[in-house]
C-alpha cells in the first residue's frame, strides 16, 4: 500500500509541476505529540495562492482543512475531527532555482466536532489553528514543499475550560 501512495504521489507531483495551478495539497502527519496517550492523526488540506500575494522573499496563501484526531486510551472521548480555515504567512531565506528554505506561520479557525479528547476539556467548538515551521521548497518550479512544524488547537481562553490539543 505505501508503494502504490508513493507512485501516486509522485504521479501527482509531475502533474502539479508541469500544469501551473493557484491551488495545491498539503498532507499533515505528526511525528511527535506531547500527548501521554498518543495521540495520533492527520490533516488534509486545499491551498490556494493568489499571485498577488506572492513577494521576492515572502508569501501569503490560503488553506482549507479537515483533520482528524484521536488516541489509543479506552476513553468515550478517543476523537474528534477539525475542520479549518486560515492564512498562511511564509518568508524564504533565499532563493535559489531549484531549493529556497523558508519560515511560516499561520493562525486560523476551526471548528471541532466534539469538545473532548480523552481527558482534555477544550471547552468548546470553536478554536483557533495555530501552526509555525521550518521548510523547504524544491523542484525546478519550486512546487514541492516539506515543512516540519508544530501545530495548536485552542479557543484562546474564551471559555473557561482551554485545555487545547
């Protein structure tokens, strides 16, 4: 199965390479949580990069996501699924033809589908995407993007229970 998602993906990445698009995807996996029961996921997104918004060094694009979250534990309250909405900002280093390192940051909204994660209390639906990382562009069109990063879920204390995730 891991074969045939890598010649996917990569069929993918030749398209999106020669066919210029405003729009492209992203995949989220976290390789670390400070989560005591492990709590495992994904997020899957649709970016969109107006032209306008595109500097020497910097860029602003858009992204809309759904995530899905949950944990090993027994708990009733082992998931919860996020759907979201933000801007992104990111500032390349340098650039060079075919690799520019870059910095981003982004604070969204989101709305999760329950208000508890095992024994996380986030109070409730509404919360705000705060995400910032480290990347890389590559490729000759500089359409291929990795980026390690962290990512927050919280309401911003207001309500009174923010345990965030």
């Amino acid at each position: 199965m891991t074969r045939n998602f890598l010649l996917f993906l990569s069929c993918l990445l030749a398209i999106t390479d020669t066919f210029a698009s405003p729009f492209g995807l992203t995949y989220t996996y976290p390789f670390y949580t400070k989560d005591p029961n492990h709590l495992h996921g994904f997020r899957a997104a649709i970016n969109y990069q107006p032209l306008s918004l595109i500097g020497s060094h910097w860029q602003i694009y858009f992204d809309a996501g759904y995530s899905h979250w949950w944990i090993n534990a027994g708990s009733p309250h082992n998931n919860l699924s996020n759907y979201s909405i933000a801007p992104y900002f990111r500032y390349y280093f340098f650039k060079k033809p075919t690799l520019s390192p870059y910095a981003e940051v982004s604070i969204g909204l989101s709305y999760l589908t329950k208000t508890h994660l095992d024994d996380h209390n986030l109070g409730m639906h509404f919360a705000f995407q705060d995400q910032m990382g480290l990347g890389v562009a590559v490729g000759q069109n500089q359409r291929l993007f990795t980026t390690l990063g962290f990512l927050h879920y919280s309401n911003g204390s207001m309500c009174r229970m923010n345990a965030g995730i």
